[in-house]
C-alpha cells in the first residue's frame, strides 16, 4: 500500500495535532487513514479507539481496544487502556440502570485486569 508504515505514523500524527486542538472528525478521518495504510500500528487503533469512547461511541472504541489487544495480547498499553474504559463504562452502564450490560462490562474489565474497586463494589 502506498505510504505504509511511515505514511501511517504520520497520518496518525496529524490525528494527534487535530485532536489536541479540538478538531474531532478531522483527528477521526486521520486515525481512519492511519489505519487503512497499516492496520498493525496499535498506537493508531489505541487513540482512536479512545477518541471514539470520548466522542460517547462506546462500542466501536472499544471494540478497536479489543482489537489492539487480540493482535497483540501482550501489548501493555492496549491492556491497560481497556481495562480502565471498561470499568469507567460499566460503572457508567450501573449508575444509568443497565444492570445486565453493565455486569458484562465490569466482569470484562476486571478479566482484562482492572483493579479498580469501583468495579468490584459494583459487582
């Protein structure tokens, strides 16, 4: 693919600068573009999946951090990242009253390593 691995750090980059100064779709279609010219740079799949659960799109950021880890599962960063979202989220799926979803949630988070004792009081 043309530009590969160097075209996509740069490309993510660029999202890095868009984001930092609040320029959300546009750090979104550069995540986009980072990814699409290598789908392994996990940093890439990492911030963008925070800047989706950021934006309130929970189940794609977070699916893009299961994804991170799936490739590579000994990739700290990617671990610790979906622990701690998954536990702000099912503590967040509690408080609205989606008891089931939020169990689901938590019991991932602490699978995933979370030690946050919100999750466990929760549970």
């Amino acid at each position: 693919m043309k530009g590969g691995h160097d075209g996509a750090r740069i490309r993510l980059l660029r999202a890095r600068a868009h984001e930092a100064i609040d320029e959300k779709e546009l750090a979104l279609d550069e995540f986009t573009m980072a990814l699409y010219l290598d789908v392994n740079l996990h940093e890439a799949r990492i911030d963008f999946g925070k800047l989706l659960i950021d934006e309130g799109r929970f189940e794609e950021g977070v699916g893009l951090l299961r994804q991170a880890l799936a490739m590579d599962p000994g990739y700290a960063p990617a671990r610790r990242n979906l622990s701690a979202i998954l536990a702000d989220w099912g503590v967040r799926l509690y408080r609205q009253g989606a008891l089931d979803r939020a169990e689901s949630v938590l019991r991932e988070a602490l699978a995933s390593g979370a030690d946050d004792g919100r999750v466990l009081a929760v549970l």
